[in-house]
C-alpha cells in the first residue's frame, strides 16, 4: 500500500492507494511541462551561441558595450554561474526530485538504486552551479603533466567515478523492462557524450590555444546542449515510468 498527502484547501488529507492506483497530484500535464523544458534548452543553445560568438567578436571592446557585456555574461554557455549553468542545475533538481518520488512508491528492488541517484543529482546541481569539479583540474594535471585531450584533469576522476557506479547499476539495469533499460542508457550516453566526451575536445582546443576560436564556442555549445537534452531524455524517461506504476500523474499546486 502507498499512503499520499492530498493537499485541498487549507487541510491534508491522506488517501491510501494500491500499488497499481498510486497517484502524484499537479495541475499541469507533465508531456506539456516536458516540451516546455526542451524549448526553454533550445532557447539556451541558441543565446549561448549568439553570447559566444560575441564574447570572441567584440572580446577587446566588450566591457565598454554595458548592454552587450551583460549578454554575455548572462548567457555564455562556457561561463558559470549565470542562467544556463543555472536551467542545467535546475534540470538535476528536477531528476532528484522525481527519483525520489519513485523511491517513494516503487518496489523494494529498485527503490534503493532510485534515492541514489536522487541524492547524486541533488550534488550534481551543487556542482552545476558551484563548480566544485573544477579543482581537480590544476592538482591532476600538474601531478600527472597532462595535456591535450585530458586537459581539463577533473575528468579523470569523473571517469573513474563513471565506471564505478556503471558497475553498481549494471544490476539494476536488468532489473528494467527492456524499454527502460534502454531509454536509461541512452540518456545516460548523450549526457556523458557532453559532459566527458566533448569536454575533452574541449580540453584539446584549449590546450591548443584555440580557446577564443569560433570551433572553440561551437563545441562549448555542443557540449553544452548534449548535457541538457541527456537529462530532458532522462526526465521524460523517469516520467514514463512513473506511469507504468501510476494510474495518473498530476501535481497540484495550492
């Protein structure tokens, strides 16, 4: 039995559901909220596109254009803490959130595997906004002498970190339906493919000096939208998912 809090008016009722009949309440199709998170991604992708073609164009003068400068600033998608670092941190709010309402109500043998990657996501967003990774970069690379493709150094112990949990959830993924496993997967491979695999070209420009080149800018944006639309896959996917246990999936808001 699943027990959920029903807020109505100004008191919580709880209503007791089967495993097959357990219902998350929201006012707004979660499809709809979905295709509104892939055009907001592809609004950031376009602008942080525009904000580094200008960052390299007008570089010796940019501080003087107050207007211009902001722009940038505010939208460079190689910048942080600004508003795509921001809709990505909120992108791994969401995935927390959502994997730990599977927690929630899901079966006990998967339940657990969903709180972590709850939790994971929840330091991820941390990172996305803070860029805590990124102090690995001068320790490894400086004790290590790397360069090129492994320029940006965090990405070792990243990949480290990537296999050790392939390895913990290699279990769980059999646990899927085979729709899932796939989806999960694939998800999975379009974000590491930014996230590691673009960054390293990345890594490889810049130690090349081409860090204010136009291929430079294209890869950021590249890199950046492989990111964000991995986990809007991931999203959809927790989401489809929520479904095949629950009858309907609605929220709320009072």
């Amino acid at each position: 039995m699943a027990l959920i809090g029903v807020k109505q008016e100004e008191e919580l009722t709880i209503k007791s559901f089967s495993e097959h009949d357990a219902v998350v309440f929201t006012n707004m199709n979660l499809t709809k909220f979905v295709s509104i998170l892939i055009v907001v991604a592809g609004i950031m992708a376009i602008t942080g596109s525009f904000a580094g073609i200008f960052s390299i164009n007008y570089s010796e003068g940019l501080e003087e254009n107050r207007v211009l400068y902001r722009f940038v600033q505010l939208f460079d998608l190689n910048l942080e803490a600004n508003i795509p670092a921001w809709y990505s941190g909120f992108l791994m709010i969401l995935i927390s959130g959502l994997c730990f309402l599977i927690f929630k109500f899901d079966s006990p043998k998967t339940k657990k595997y969903f709180f972590i990657i709850s939790v994971m996501f929840l330091f991820m967003s941390m990172d996305e906004i803070a860029s805590v990774h990124e102090i690995f970069n001068n320790p490894v690379r400086n004790s290590l002498n790397l360069g090129g493709l492994l320029y940006w150094s965090w990405i070792i112990p990243g990949m480290i970190a990537v296999v050790l949990f392939a390895l913990y959830f290699l279990k769980f993924l059999f646990l899927l339906d085979q729709k899932f496993r796939m989806l999960f997967l694939l998800s999975g491979f379009i974000y590491l493919s930014g996230a590691i695999g673009l960054e390293m070209i990345g890594g490889w420009l810049y130690s090349n000096k081409l860090g204010s080149s136009m291929l430079y800018v294209f890869e950021v944006v590249i890199e950046e939208s492989l990111e964000m639309f991995g986990m809007l896959l991931f999203i959809s996917t927790l989401i489809k998912y929520i479904k095949s246990f629950a009858e309907t999936v609605q929220v709320i808001f009072r």
